[in-house]
C-alpha cells in the first residue's frame, strides 16, 4: 500500500500549506482604511423660512391671473459659512425663490459689511429659479405688467412687505450661520441626474420653440459638496444641477424639484442641511413636466424629479470623494455687457393700448434717447469665482445664463481641481444667452427680455467671450 500512504503523505502536506497560508493570511494586519480629511474648516448652517403667512402674487408666469391661494411645499433660504485656517471665508446663500433682484444684492452686501464685516466677493446669492414662490421684484414695470389691471392694492403692499422681510431675513441669516460654526471637513463630489434636456427646439425655419429638444445641449452633471463634522455627522450637502424649476404651474407655492430634493435628503440624513445651488439652466427645462403624461398628475412628476435628484446627490455620496483643502481665495466683479439697440420700428410696438404706462413711458424714453444719438447703457453682470484649493473652483455667474457657458467653461477650466459653474447668481436680470443663443434668437436669445422693455434690446452676440473673460481674469486674481 506504499501508494495509499504517498497519497495521506501529499494531503497532509497540502492541508498544512492550505492551514499555513490560511492562518498566515488572517494574521496580516488589516488594510488601513482611507485617512479622513482633517476637520480644518469652520463651518456652520442656518435655515429661514420665506413662505409668506397668506397670499401673495408670485413669479415666473405672467399669464397667472391671481395671487397664491395655498403652500404645496414650504420654500426657504438658507445659508453655509465657510472659513479655512487662514481666515478665508465665504458665505453662500440660496433662495427658492425666481430671482436675485439688485437691490436684494445691494442691501445684504451693505448691511453684512456693516454687521460682519463681510466683502462683497465674501458673500454669494443664488435663487433656485422655482416658478411657485413669492414675487421678488417688486420695481414699478413689473408691478404695473403684473397688477395694472388684476391686482388690489393689498396684493401691491404684500409684495412690499415680503422685499423688507426677505432683506432683513437674508442679514439675519448670514449671522445665524456665521454664529453656528464649528470645526468640520469638507469633501466634493458629483454624479449625474438625467430630467433636464434643452427646450430649444427648432422648427427648421428659423424659429425656436419651448419644446423637449433631446437633440440639444445639456448638462446633467450633479456636484456635491459634503460638510461633515468632526465626529462624523453630515452637516451640510451643498449640491447643483442645471435645469429650470418649472415643474408645476398653477398658484400653489412651492420649490419644485429643488425643494423637493432638498426635503428628500433632509429627511434621509438626518441633522444634515441641503441646499440646492442652481446652475446654467436658462434653457433647459424638466421633463415630463405638467399636462405630458396622460395618467400622471405634477405632483407626481414634481416628487419624481426632486427624488431623482437626491439620489443623485446620494449616488455622488457612494462614489469616490475628494477631500477639499484650502486655502479658500475669492473673486467678485463685473462683466460690462452691451446691447445692441432696438430700432424705432420695434420701439413703436410698444406704445399700443395692449401695453401698461411704465411700457409705453419706456419705450418713449427709449425713442427719445435714439433721436439723440445715444446708445443703450451697458449692463454690469455679476461674476464670481470661489477658489477652494486645487481641489474645487466655484464660478458664480448672474442672469438667467443658458446651459453652453458651463460646458464652456469646465472645459476651458479642466486641471486639477473640479469645476462647478452656477447660474442666477447675485442678480438675476433676464437671460443670459451664448454666442449661439444670441446669433439664433427667440425666447433665450433675447425675445423674453425685451417683451416688457425690461431691456432696451438684445445682448451683442460677444457676450459670451465678455463674460468668459471675467472668469478667466477672476481665477487669475484668487491664484496669485
């Protein structure tokens, strides 16, 4: 039986490597696991309700014939304030509301220099563009085109009273989360939601309609930014998307998909803040929207678009994160845009019976000043850029701004750190078209901001490269 016992001989040589290598194994140590960014910022987080007590004309349709008549979902703004080591500091503020008006900016850049000493490139407002909040801009021209002929006097008053209680509200909120905070770390990173696509559909001719155009440029990229505290708590989810908040319609309030997504992760980490940072969606709407889907109401597609947006950010939160660093450097100015003029021809058009007083004195203004030589004013745009390290740049921008200035720009600003490009930032003053937006026209090429005069014509098709190039001398600045 020698070959029986060669045989007991290999097994038991066998089992005992097996046994060996299986013991030697589990005696390795463990691998490290991945070493926690340092808790080397200061930041804290603050929360004010904006939803107002009754109702209130609201912004974003122009067809709407009444004031609010009821809350579908609350809207707020809230804040984050960040500090490094060295003092950097930046505060972000976002809104549910439509729009920054100049002198929202104004006030809150005077009033945190003078209570925090806060500069101007310190402090950034961004509005989620919802279509269901409170009107913001209460100047005479968009009072006279909304109200003029609908409106009672308590409708006019409300919308004054919510422009002094959103101004004293946003100071007040600056301090809040100034006051709030405590030692944290700080990582980015995104994923990819896929509702938004380009609106701008061409019929062929010439022309542009407000149709899905799956053809078009998008942007479907989520960037997330995760605060956590020292022990390990999600403080904060800081996260964007480009996409114009026009789920609903009707006059309920409410923050659309981005207050939907914003509700959705508050309740899923719990004690963390989401706030929702709207990017370059002037033309790109979310669909299905409101009427598409024969057994689907929009309050099922609003949820639907905000929960897909969450589990975006919750996709981004799984996926390989990159510690941010400082030092936190930034930069706020102003593009100089200029108008090309409209003609007398177009001019007349609005000094018919269809058109409220402040139009028609526009329009006669404008005639007048074309009769003397004069050209339009340039508009001053906001630009702001927000320089984390290498690890993440922040470029704010004002106006409506349509989605190629962000593809634009990560490609042009494509290095080490990640790009981040947010619209409807500082002021919001109507669209701000591309080059290829402008040259083609229609509603984001500058039919929208001359229907009411708002206006006095279409930005020149340079813009683009105007506004670019602010971007560019800004970044320079922050890395010196």
């Amino acid at each position: 039986m020698p070959h029986v016992s060669r045989i007991l001989v290999r097994c038991a040589l066998l089992f005992g490597l097996g046994w060996s290598l299986s013991t030697g194994w589990a005696a390795q140590p463990a691998r490290p696991e991945p070493k926690a960014p340092a808790a080397d910022w200061k930041v804290g987080v603050a929360t004010r309700k904006l939803t107002p007590a009754g109702p209130i004309w609201m912004a974003g349709y122009a067809n709407r014939a009444k004031p609010s008549d009821g809350v579908d979902l609350d809207v707020f703004a809230k804040a984050v304030a960040i500090e490094d080591a060295q003092g950097g500091r930046v505060v972000i503020v976002t809104l549910d509301l439509v729009g920054v008006p100049d002198g929202l900016r104004a006030y809150v850049e005077r009033h945190a220099a003078e209570k925090f000493g806060l500069k101007p490139h310190e402090i950034l407002l961004n509005a989620s563009h919802t279509h269901s909040a409170p009107q913001p801009y209460p100047d005479r021209m968009v009072l006279e085109r909304l109200f003029s002929r609908m409106a009672k006097q308590e409708d006019v008053d409300a919308v004054n009273a919510f422009e002094i209680f959103l101004q004293k509200a946003l100071v007040e909120l600056i301090g809040e989360s100034r006051a709030a905070q405590t030692p944290c770390r700080m990582e980015f990173s995104q994923a990819r939601a896929g509702f938004a696509m380009n609106r701008r559909r061409p019929d062929g001719k010439g022309n542009y309609s407000n149709n899905p155009y799956p053809a078009g440029p998008v942007d479907q990229e989520v960037p997330v930014l995760k605060v956590t505290t020292a022990d390990g708590k999600i403080k904060a989810l800081l996260f964007g998307y480009a996409c114009h908040n026009t789920t609903l319609g009707g006059t309920k309030i409410s923050g659309d998909y981005a207050g939907y997504a914003q509700q959705f992760l508050e309740t899923s980490y719990p004690g963390a803040t989401a706030l929702f940072v709207m990017g370059c969606g002037a033309d790109q709407n979310p669909y299905p929207r409101r009427g598409m889907v024969p057994d689907q109401s929009v309050d099922e597609l609003v949820k639907q678009h905000g929960r897909a947006l969450s589990n975006a950010v919750s996709t981004a939160l799984n996926s390989p994160l990159r510690p941010i660093k400082g030092p936190l450097r930034s930069a706020y100015d102003h593009a100089i845009l200029e108008y090309e003029p409209l003609s007398k021809v177009q001019l007349n058009n609005f000094q018919g019976a269809a058109h409220t007083p402040a139009v028609i004195e526009r329009a006669r203004n404008l005639i007048q000043a074309l009769d003397r030589g004069e050209r339009p004013k340039p508009l001053p745009c906001p630009v702001q850029v927000v320089k984390f390290g290498n690890d993440l740049t922040l470029v704010a921008i004002g106006g409506e701004v349509t989605v190629d200035y962000s593809l634009r720009l990560k490609r042009e600003l494509k290095g080490p750190a990640a790009v981040w490009v947010a619209g409807y930032s500082n002021s919001v003053f109507g669209y701000l078209g591309s080059r290829r937006v402008i040259e083609e026209g229609g509603y984001e090429g500058g039919g929208a901001n001359i229907r009411i005069l708002n206006h006095p014509g279409p930005f020149k098709p340079e813009t683009e490269d105007v506004v670019i190039a602010k971007v560019h001398g800004l970044l320079r600045q922050v890395q010196r």
